[in-house]
C-alpha cells in the first residue's frame, strides 16, 4: 500500500464547523481531490486555547512595539495563549509534509493578515497569523500554503510538488541515511530541480561532491537547498529546457520523425500552445518503448500522482 502524505490543516479548510461564526472554508481540492493521497491533522487554534463556537471575532492590534490579538475592542487578550498552543502543537508535526492554512486568519494567515491600529485608525495588511507564524519558525522546511493560493493552479503544482518531495525526505530519514543513499536520492531529482531552479540544480551538486562534512551537515544542507529550490516557480522556459535535457537521452533509440515529434511538442509547449503534460506523455511513451533507467527514475516525470491533474496549469 502506498504511503499516505500526513498533512496539517486548518480545521475549518477541511470543512468543520469551527470558524467564529460556526461555519468553515471547505476547500473541495483538499477534502474530495487531495483526501485521495493524505491523512489530515486538522486544527483549530482558537478552539485549541479554549475559545467557544461561535465566538467574538478577534483580530491582531499593533501596540507599541508588540502584535496582540483581541477583539477589537482590546479586551480578551489570548496572545500568549496562541503562541503557546502553537509552540505545542509545532512539537508533534515533525511526520508532516505539509501544511495548510487559512488565509487573512489573525491566527492561521500566512502573509498578508489586517494588523490593525491601535487607535481604531485602519489597518495594514502585512501581518502573519500567530499559529502559524510559530509553525513556521519550528519547522522551516515544512511546505506551507494558504488555502486561497491553492485556487491558482500554478501556486497549487508547486505546493503538492514540494509536500511530495518532502515525504520522500521524511521516508529516507526513517532508514539509514548515508552518503550513498543521499547521492542516491539527489539523482532522482536533479530535473526536477533544475525545471524549477537551475543554480541550485549546480550549487546541491556540488555540495554532495564535498568531502569535509559530515553525512549530518551534508544532508542537512542538502534539504535546505533542495526545499529553497523548489519554492522557485518553475516557468514554461525553464520547463522546456529540461525537457530538451531529457530529449537527448533518446538521440540514439528514435528516429528522426520521432525526434522531430518531440522536438515539436516541447516548442509548442514553451510557446504556450500545449500543456507541459503534452510533452510529458510523450516522454513517457518513448520511455515504454526505449526503457532509460535512469530517466524512469526521474521525480520530475511524477512528481506527484496523475489522479490530482495539477500539470494542466502550464
């Protein structure tokens, strides 16, 4: 049985009813598309810390120098509360691969939350939401994504892209982690970081070549570079140059129709004509027919499962 993704989330994206005003901001991708491949490990840090259904609405205040969160009115004060509640919380998510959050939340938000004025006198809306600001300071690899953003197809490729790659991080650590099995894991998915960022396909190359680190410090170098990487957006020119790397393993098993074909395909794709699944497919067909270990092994041929239809954004 495959691996099943553990990913955090915010209750009420996944449909319970814990929202202030007793309702929820079901996302169908998470709930009917996503639940295919994931257990979720939803959470609520306003009920965590206590508070009722429904409840008051709060909000993040700018005072002096600090960020409290209250009503509005200042009074019912649960900053601490949230930041300990999450301290704890952040402490039992070292199995995740991902984490969902919903967005313009005091709590939840992952940018982009109202900070309001102390005087009443508006706001600014470059705030982070308490919960999960704290989450992200414990776990800094963690892929996280707001449930709004999920809505752009582009934005939703690259999360899914990095949880998955994540979980594969998480399932290497659990067996033993040396250098031959780091040299390893790379192999599979240097394409993938080259579509999505070519100086850092270079620089983790040349991190595992070093010599003077230890495996620990070498593979904790490693993920880094690899999740920075992915956080890249990859484009149509940087995806068909990749494709154009896989398109010479075959130089010497198609023909020249077959050559032309695929040739034709990856131009049609960077030109916005296709979906970066036409080329793809292709690849892949040629592979069946002209079987490349190598390329076969490739993440970036699946970085994530068919059923999700996340490459039509391209």
């Amino acid at each position: 049985m495959a691996r099943k993704l553990k990913i955090g989330i915010s209750a009420c994206v996944i449909g319970q009813k814990v929202r202030f005003d007793s309702g929820h901001k079901n996302l169908k991708f998470c709930s009917e598309e996503l639940a295919q491949f994931a257990e979720f490990m939803p959470v609520c840090p306003e009920v965590g810390i206590g508070l009722p259904i429904p409840r008051p609405t709060i909000r993040q205040i700018q005072c002096g120098e600090e960020i409290k969160v209250s009503r509005p009115d200042g009074t019912g004060d649960v900053t601490q509360d949230l930041i300990d509640f999450a301290k704890a919380h952040s402490n039992k998510c070292d199995d995740l691969s991902g984490f969902i959050v919903c967005a313009k939340s005091p709590t939840c938000g992952m940018e982009r939350v109202k900070v309001y004025h102390q005087n009443g006198q508006g706001s600014e809306s470059n705030g982070i939401g308490v919960f999960t600001r704290q989450i992200m300071q414990a776990l800094p690899l963690l892929p996280v994504e707001e449930n709004g953003r999920l809505n752009d197809p582009i934005l939703r490729e690259n999360f899914i892209t990095r949880v998955f790659t994540y979980d594969k991080w998480l399932a290497l650590k659990q067996r033993t982690l040396n250098k031959h099995a780091l040299i390893e894991f790379h192999t599979k998915q240097k394409y993938l970081v080259m579509s999505h960022h070519y100086e850092s396909y270079k620089s983790l190359g040349q991190l595992l070549a070093r010599a003077d680190l230890s495996i620990q410090d070498q593979a904790q170098q490693y993920i880094s570079g690899l999740m920075a990487a992915l956080t890249y957006q990859a484009s149509r020119k940087s995806h068909a140059n990749t494709l154009q790397h896989l398109q010479g393993y075959f130089k010497k098993h198609l023909s020249s129709t077959q050559r032309q074909a695929l040739a034709k395909e990856i131009s049609s794709f960077r030109e916005g004509l296709t979906p970066l699944l036409v080329p793809i497919s292709l690849i892949k067909h040629y592979l069946s027919e002209y079987p490349i270990q190598y390329l076969s092994e490739q993440s970036y041929l699946s970085p994530h499962p068919q059923e999700l239809k996340l490459r039509y954004g391209y």
